[in-house]
C-alpha cells in the first residue's frame, strides 16, 4: 500500500502523532509532507488552473505533493483545530486543487482511493476542521473518507493522559482493519456517484471549455465512469 500523508502544521505534535499511529499499523509505503514546509504558498486567484493547471504559478513548487497523492492508495490529511477549523496552511494548500473538483476535472485515479481526515485539540472544533478537509475529498472523487477526531485535552502529545492514548491505540487499530479490507476494493459512495452523474450532464454543454473537453475526452459525458 503507498500512502501519502500531508500535516497542516510541520511540528510533531497530538496530530502528527496519531496519523503516525495508524499508517505504522499499515505498513505501507509511506511519502510525508509538512505544512507550510513543504508547501507554503497562497492560491493567488488567477484562476489560470480552470483552463490549465500548469498555468498556476505555484504548479511546479506543488508537483511533488501533486504526484504523491496521484501515486497513493490511501490519502492522511491532518490538522490540529486553530480557532475551530484547520490551518491556515492546510487551507492554502486545498485552495491549490480547486480545478480538480468534480465540477471541473477530476482525477480519474481519485475515485478508487481511500482517505483519512485526522484532527486533535485540547477541547473542540474537530468536526468543522476535518470537514474543512473532508469537503475537498469529497469534491475530488475519493470514494471513502474515513475521519479521526480527537478530544486530547492537552496541547502537548507526551502530556496525554494514558486512558486517552488508550483509545486512540484502539481507534487507530479498527481503522487501519477497515482501511486494509478495503484496500484494491473500495467503490464510490451513491452521493459521489449521483453527483457525478449530474456533473456529466452539466458538462456536456459545459460553460469552461478546458473541462466540457476533459470529460468528453474521458467519455464521462457518454455514459463512461472512472470507476468499475
């Protein structure tokens, strides 16, 4: 299995540590990614990826994540909450992907991925973070989305209480059995597949050229499907 794990924040900390705990439990063939380390910059929107996402100028500097999540089986993305939602470095980095929502040209490979939206904070805000999250998971394709929220109640991951990381092991352990079962397995959802369907309709009297052309090249606007 090939994952790609990509961190809103580049400490290691409650958040950092948990995705760690489910992808060793895995045993796959990891590519990890720190933001804003790895990838810090800002959608300035020219909105040149609606017509080529070459044309972004942060294409280049954003490849090697781009490719990674191409390659992978399974997608982590993390995030501890900042004030109720994710980081600002998660969010500039999903802003880079608009293009490939489903309303415009998706990745055919997205809809038999798997992925984990995995979120902590001492007290709350891990549903709307890892929605903020999920939200572009969803729009890519990506046929299951597990999510992980964590109530740790400390901001440093070696201060947890013993009986929370207790929970966590056992929460990681059921994923990463789920996730493995539906390994090479996994479908798309009826809500990915309804909306799909829609979009095919839109798309065949599409208002962006760059994307009519896209599906109707892939025969999505004829009834084909990226899916088996």
């Amino acid at each position: 299995m090939k994952i790609t794990v990509i961190n809103g924040q580049s400490h290691k900390g409650s958040t950092y540590n948990i995705a760690k705990q489910l992808y060793d439990k895995l045993d796959g063939e990891v590519k990890e990614f720190f933001l804003p380390k790895d990838f810090d910059s800002y959608c300035r929107g020219c909105a040149g990826c609606f017509t080529d996402e070459t044309k972004c100028p942060d294409y280049e500097k954003l490849r090697p994540i781009t490719e990674a999540i191409d390659e992978a089986d399974l997608i982590i993305l993390t995030s501890p909450v900042y004030v109720m939602h994710a980081t600002g470095a998660m969010k500039a980095f999903l802003d880079h992907f608009g293009y490939r929502f489903m309303v415009h040209r998706p990745e055919e490979k997205m809809f038999s991925k798997q992925a984990v939206c995995i979120s902590t904070a001492a007290g709350a805000g891990m549903k709307s973070t890892i929605k903020d999250m999920a939200d572009s998971t969803f729009f890519w394709g990506i046929a299951k989305t597990y999510k992980l929220g964590v109530a740790v109640m400390e901001t440093h991951w070696e201060n947890v209480k013993p009986k929370i990381k207790a929970k966590i092991n056992k929460k990681t352990t059921s994923l990463a059995r789920k996730i493995s079962r539906n390994t090479d397995k996994i479908k798309p959802r009826i809500k990915t597949k309804i909306f799909f369907s829609v979009m095919s309709v839109i798309q065949k009297n599409g208002f962006n050229p760059s994307d009519a052309d896209y599906w109707k090249a892939k025969g999505w606007t004829n009834g084909k499907r990226p899916w088996k």
